[in-house]
C-alpha cells in the first residue's frame, strides 16, 4: 500500500496540469501563430487561413464540455466567449484578405495573448491547488498505513508473548508428562535403534555393491581395449568391497547368534603373538601403503580364547584405527601381558575420542561425532566387547585427545597344557 501510494503521489506531480492547463496552452500558441503569420511583410493568405481556423477549433475546444465548467469555475468562461465573438468578426473566409484584415488579426492576437496568459496562470494554480490537497491526502494515507502497521507490530509482539507464555507452561506439563511416560519412550528408543540398525546396514551394503558394481561397468566399457593395470586396479577395488560386505555380514550374523544365545566359543590355547602376527601380514597385504607394526613383550603370551572370534575382535580394532589415523601415521599394535591375563593394544594416532562419546563407545547402533565416526555401522566396537565377554575378557580404551587412541583386548592367560573346551 505505501509503495502504490507512493507511486501514485509521483503519477500526480507529473500529470497534475498536463490536462487544461494542455488546453489552454495550445490555444496560445496558436494565437501567437496567427498573429506572427498575419504580421508578416508578405503574409501567406494560406497560413493565415490556416491558422485563423485552428485557433478557433481551439477556442471552440475550450467552451465545451468539462473545459467549460472548468473555466466557468475560474470566471473565464466569458472572456473566452468574447474572445471568440472578437475573432469570428475577421474571419478571412468572409471578410476576404486585406492588409488591414491582416493588421487587425495581429492587433487583436496582441490584445488577446495576456488574457490567454492569464487565464493559463489560473489554470496552473488551481491545478497545483488540487494536487496540493491531493497530495496532503496521499501522505495522511500513508501515515495512516504507518500507523497501522506499528499497530500490527505491536499487536503481533504482543501476542508472540502470550504464546511464549503458554509454550513454558505447555512445556512443563509435558515434561511432566515424560516423565511419567519413561517406559513407553524407553520402547520407542529400542523401536528406532533398530530402524536405524536397518537403514544402517542397507547403505553399508549399497555402497560396496556400488563400488563392485561402478568397477564391472568400467572394464565392461573398455571392452578388448583393457589393460592388465586396469583389470588389476578394478580387481583391487571389488576386492575391497567384497571384503567390507563379508565383514559385515560376519557382524551381523555373529550379533544375531548372541542375540538368540547360539553363539558359543571353542576355547583353547590361543597364542596372541601369532593371531596379531597373521592380522598385520593379512593388513599389509591388503593396504600395503599403510605402515603397521607389532611389539611382543618376551615371555609366552598365550590367552585363553576362540581363535576365530580374538580374530574378528583384533581385525575390527585394527580397521578402526586404519580408519582414524592419517595415511602417513603408522598404526600399532603390541602384545602384552600382567597378573593373570595376556592382552593385545591397537594405537592409532588419529584425533583421539570426543568426551562425549567415551561413555557410548560399547553401545550397539552408536556412532560418535568424532571425525568420520559416522561413516561405520555403529555395531564393530560393541561386538568385540561382548564377544570379548563371552570369552572372559573385555576391550579397555585409553584416550589421548589430539594424538590418538588405544584399544585393548584382554583375556586371561591360558592355563599351561589346557585342554580345548
């Protein structure tokens, strides 16, 4: 509204006199014209005839229709009137040319110009009069429309107070609410863990069929013009995938068997040297860019375990730590042992574990916020603590913000000629 009304105040500016004041304008000028054309040394009997009839049109023009009351409402109507009775008296048409018609047209057009003049200034100040008040109007319009929008304002602040008001009242009461409904949310957590259980592991298992997927189509492409490099590259790369999916459906069915209490270890004498030994080669096979290193403290270091699930614990530690550190960083990995129990500790040197993660490390379906800890499944570090469980053991974590994390597998220490259970 303000910019149309302002829109509007221009549009009157503008064309405030464009309308008689147009009129009256036209008709001047050509009783100027008449008056120079029959002022001449030599006048051109066709140009004053010429003009003679156009500046009676013009006259004429003026006492009809809203020209007339208009000029009746400033009291020119007569003067014009007369005027025109004035020059219908040397019509060349009728009276024939003559020079003195012709110095009677101009003696009359120089007594009719400052009338004509004059009656153009009232015009004009009427005109401006009007767009005065006109405009006096538009502006109490828009300080009007001012008004009711600081109205509007005041009114909407007003009842956003009112509304915040009741959202704190609505808000302890559900808080209340809540809290007499903890069991049901406790359901409905449980409900979306394992939605999310779902969601997460399709999207583990597109993205290495993607990648399979994406590897055929390229050598399909390249047809009989494919090299070995590239068939070895693309090897490399469903190699890859094909490992990420066998690792995972390995997680997901070993948590399905404990879920369902089908799971049972096969103890025996399990020399950790020897496990973690064949994880590096197996690692340094698969990523031989990535440098990994194993320490054993002297002395025997055999645990007490199932071989194939201290392997599947071991190998998910040191995926992790791969994944955490920097590709120039080495991964470590020692084995040691104290009282009673022979250990195995996986050191990355990535950025370490946000503290608000710490406490959830072990939970199923978590992912921290750390870096790329939301790229795995949210299952790896809370398998190998119940599978470490299931065997006597556990998995510590030692945390050292900004240079990195150790994982420790321990068991206790197998007992000397211990027999396979």
């Amino acid at each position: 509204a303000l910019a149309k009304s302002s829109a509007l105040e221009r549009d009157m500016r503008i064309a405030a006199t464009q309308n008689m004041l147009w009129v009256v304008t036209q008709t001047q000028m050509e009783m100027l014209q008449l008056a120079l054309a029959a002022g001449q040394a030599t006048p051109d009997m066709q140009t004053i005839a010429q003009r003679f009839d156009l500046t009676m049109a013009r006259l004429n023009l003026m006492q009809q229709g809203p020209q007339a009351r208009y000029l009746d409402d400033l009291g020119h109507l007569q003067v014009v009137a007369e005027m025109t009775r004035a020059l219908e008296t040397l019509d060349p048409l009728e009276n024939g040319h003559s020079d003195d018609l012709h110095a009677a047209l101009f003696e009359l057009g120089a007594q009719l110009h400052p009338q004509i003049n004059r009656i153009a200034n009232d015009v004009m100040t009427r005109d401006w009069e009007k767009a005065a008040e006109r405009l006096d109007d538009y502006r109490a319009t828009q300080r009007l429309i001012i008004a009711a929008m600081a109205f509007a304002l005041l009114s909407a602040l007003g009842i956003a107070w009112l509304v915040l008001r009741n959202q704190r009242r609505l808000h302890g009461a559900q808080l209340d609410r809540l809290r007499a409904a903890a069991l049901l949310q406790q359901e409905r957590d449980s409900s979306a863990m394992y939605r999310d259980f779902a969601a997460i592991v399709s999207h583990q298992i597109r993205t290495p069929l993607s990648l399979i997927d994406s590897a055929m189509h390229r050598l399909h492409r390249k047809g009989a013009d494919v090299t070995a490099a590239e068939v070895a590259e693309r090897r490399a790369v469903v190699g890859e995938a094909v490992g990420r999916l066998t690792r995972l459906v390995d997680t997901v069915l070993m948590l399905a068997k404990l879920d369902t209490d089908q799971l049972r270890a096969r103890f025996t004498s399990v020399p950790l040297e020897q496990s973690a030994q064949a994880l590096v080669d197996e690692i340094r096979q698969r990523f031989p860019d990535r440098e990994i290193t194993l320490t054993c403290d002297p002395g025997l270091m055999v645990a007490r375990g199932d071989p194939h699930l201290v392997a599947h614990i071991l190998g998910n530690l040191v995926s992790n730590a791969l994944r955490y550190s920097p590709a120039n960083r080495p991964v470590a990995l020692q084995v040691h042992a104290r009282a009673g129990e022979v250990g195995c500790s996986v050191r990355d040197r990535g950025p370490g574990i946000d503290a608000r993660d710490l406490p959830h490390l072990f939970k199923r379906y978590y992912r921290g916020t750390q870096g790329s800890c939301g790229e795995g499944t949210g299952l790896g570090l809370a398998l190998a603590q119940e599978l470490a469980t299931l065997q006597g053991g556990r998995v510590e974590v030692e945390n050292a913000p900004g240079t990195g994390a150790v994982f420790t597998l321990w068991l206790p220490m197998a007992e000397e000629g211990g027999a396979d259970a």
